[in-house]
DNA sequence: GCATTCAGATACAACTATGTATTAGAGTTC
DNA sequence: GAACTCTAATACATAGTTGTATCTGAATGC
C-alpha cells in the first residue's frame, strides 16, 4: 500500500460518544447524514470518489450500507452535498473578509489569508480536485458543480472589484475573468505547493502567488 | 449515461487496417503497444483512470485482456509510460519553441502557442489532472510525476529566462517558481475553458493568460 | 517444411461492488 | 403499554474486475 498526502480527518464535527441525551429521531438522523458526509470527505480524498465504495464510507463512519442507503440516493447524490456543504462554507469565509474593514493596504495580506483558509486541510482540496474531473465527464454534474464555481467566480470578481476602488486603481473590465483566472491560479500553485513541499514550500507558493497578484492588479514588478 | 465533454480520438497513429506488408514480430508488438496506449489514453479521459478496466482498454484497441498483461505489467505500469509518452511529447513542442528564432517582441504569441499546443485535445488535459490525483495518493508515482513535471518546470524557466534577457529585462530569481504557477494557471485556465467554454471561451482564457503574464514579466498594465 | 517460439485468446477462481427486499429494534403517539 | 413508524442492519441476487494458467495459431529459423 503506498503512502499518500497525509490526510487530516476534520475532528471538530459529531464525535461518537454515547449521546447523553437521547436523540429525537430528526437530531439522530441529521447526525448519521453529518457523520456520512464527513467520513465520505475523507474516504473520497484517500482513495478517490470512484475508487470509494459505498461501505468504504457508511464502514467509516460506523454504520453500514443500510444506513447509507436510507439517507442518501446514491454515492453522486452524497457527494454533490458534500460539495454544497464545502462551498457554502468558502463562501462564507470570502463574505467574512468582504465585510471586514476593506484596510486597502493589505490586499495581498487578504488574499494570503483566503488562500491559506481556503484548502488548509487538504482534503477538501483533493475532494474538489475529485469534482472537477468528475465534471468533465458528467454533464449534469458538470452543470450543478458550474454554478457552484461561477458562485465564487461573482464573489471573488467583487473583490477585487471593491480592493481596485479602495486603491483608487480602475476596474479591470475582465474582473471576473480575472477571478476565475485567480481561482485557477490558487488551485494550480496549491497542488505543487501539496505534492513537492520541498519545491514549493508554503512561503514560496505565498511569494509566488501574491508576486503574480500584485503585478496583474497594480502594476508592481516583482 | 450522461454526455461528457467530447473526446477526439486521435486519429494519426497506427490505424487498424489489414497491413500490406506483413509486419515482423517487433514491429506488430510495438503496434499493439501503440494501440493499446492510445486506447488507454481515451478510455481513461472517458472514464477515469480507475473506472477504467484492462479489458476497456483492450477492448478498445480492438484485444483481449491476454494482449495487455502480455505486454504491461499492470495499469499502472501502461500508465506511467502514457504519461511520458506525452510528457516527451510537450518537451519536444517546447524545445522546439525555445530553439525557434526568439523573435523578442511576441511572447505572448509564443505563450498563446504553447497554450494551444500544450492540450490542444482534451484527452491529454484529462489523462494529466488524472494523474495528478493519482500522485496525491500514491508516493512512488508522485515521484515519478514530480520528476517529469520539474523537468517541464526547467525548461520553462529558462524559457522565462531566455525571454527577459532578450528585452532587456532582469530575469526573476524566482523563475523557477514562477514557471511552476505558470504551469498551474495554464491548468486552472484550461478547465474552465473546457467545463464552461461560454463563460470563458477560448479568446477570453488566451486574453486573461497573457494579461497575466505580460503583467508578470513585463509589468505591463492590463 | 518441420520444429520452435512467442503474441495474444480463452478459461478459471477469487474478490468486490451495487441495489433491493426483508427484518429487527428502537422512538413516538395516544 | 400497545400499536405504529421509521432508522439502520442483514441477506441476497447480480454483475463486474483482476491476474494467472493454459491453449492456439502464426512467424521465424534451420
């Protein structure tokens, strides 16, 4: 068996220990549906969504494909949550830094932090990593992950929107293309910055992103 | 079964036709190697690397099972040498670049051109992002991947270096990290490009490619 | 032209996955 | 506390995959 990318298992999330108060049928479920998705993450990141059975993951979360089943459609229908539930937190964490003091001297500061934040545990890179290929294959899943991305596209094109006023600089006109750019970019760099650390060690793949940053968005050399 | 993004299959190689001229043991081997590998290639664009069975590709290259084992390892083994197959490929398309008179003033176009060589057909993009999920997860084929994307790193970091000398320009000393991010943006760019070619359609990627890199180099404003 | 050799086909045994149909057991309601 | 209702376990039928072991027919060499 080879070793992979380490792989850090989100331990913040329902825990097993024997509930002290008993569960409503709801809160039980809503816990199985929390505890499946959090150890599919994690399954899907080790082996790869296709390579992750339905009993890798309802095994790993302590249940077995009976449970599965009975809250989920199928193992895309999970997955497309799982997705959901992922992007819904980036958004919120971008919203967060859209809504903190827009101090316009420190964009790249900004930007470091949303890339830090944005994959700091790798296996919701990979999981993403996972969708995107999955989307080039299936056209409906194709569909729902775009939407998903141009979400993103929109909010990130806003910022830099709102950091270009700030800086008295003009808006570029390509602002989404530019994001979209932007979220290739962070994507690309991450994965080198995850499989050679020795190559692109942490503070390069931040020099190096925010180098290019700051020279598409001011003009800075580096 | 749902419409993926279309697939060519490349068509100028070792087509099946009843060969003329009897072909000697070595030559109707390498045939079957060559089959086997272009078949490989568009079966696991298809499907994905691990969907994909031995008897997919065997089958697509119009064998059995008994052809492939006779002539891979495994998987893995037909995997890897696909993937210099290629990688060899785009050296030579970069070489080639690098050793054509350096007209200094159109580096974008230079850009533009390795952009559109570089995975002009999607089955070659696909079989790459395939691969670098299949790096995150096993360690002796990150190595071996890692070692032929550094070398794709080398060359365009002395293209990068080549390219400043000519204008004038200082060469960065982050060259070798900056031809790393190029390489990601490129990937990240041609994704969207493939998956939502209406929201970032083929003029739109190329504009936001050179934007980028002419700011980078050249500081050029967009 | 006959024996040899080797590419590729075929047969086989062990495993793994999927989805459904059925069942057990615990939560809920009155 | 008895009937009812869900969640999740279990059992099952089906089907696909892998690698090896064995066989066949065509190319080669004497």
């Amino acid at each position: 068996m080879q070793m992979g990318i380490e792989i850090h298992v989100p331990d913040g999330v329902v825990p097993w220990r024997m509930p002290r108060k008993r569960l409503t049928r709801e809160e039980s479920r809503e816990q199985t549906r929390l505890r499946l998705l959090d150890a599919a993450a994690v399954a899907i990141a080790k082996k790869g969504l296709t390579a992750t059975s339905v009993e890798d993951i309802a095994g790993q979360a302590g249940y077995t494909r009976g449970a599965f089943y009975s809250n989920f459609k199928s193992k895309t229908d999970l997955f497309i949550e799982l997705l959901k539930r992922d992007h819904m937190s980036i958004q919120e964490d971008l919203q967060r830094l859209l809504d903190a003091n827009l101090s316009s001297d420190d964009l790249q500061k900004q930007l470091a932090l949303f890339y830090a934040q944005c994959y700091r545990d790798h296996t919701s890179y990979i999981v993403w990593a996972e969708a995107r290929l999955h989307a080039v294959r299936d056209a409906k899943f194709r569909q729902r992950l775009n939407a998903l991305c141009l979400e993103k596209r929109d909010t990130i094109a806003y910022f830099i929107a709102q950091f270009c006023k700030r800086l008295g600089m003009p808006v570029p006109d390509a602002a989404k293309d530019l994001a979209l750019a932007s979220m290739g970019l962070i994507d690309g760099v991450l994965y080198f910055n995850i499989t050679m650390p020795n190559e692109l060690p942490d503070a390069a793949a931040e020099s190096v992103l925010s180098t290019i940053f700051s020279a598409t968005f001011f003009g800075t050399q580096p």
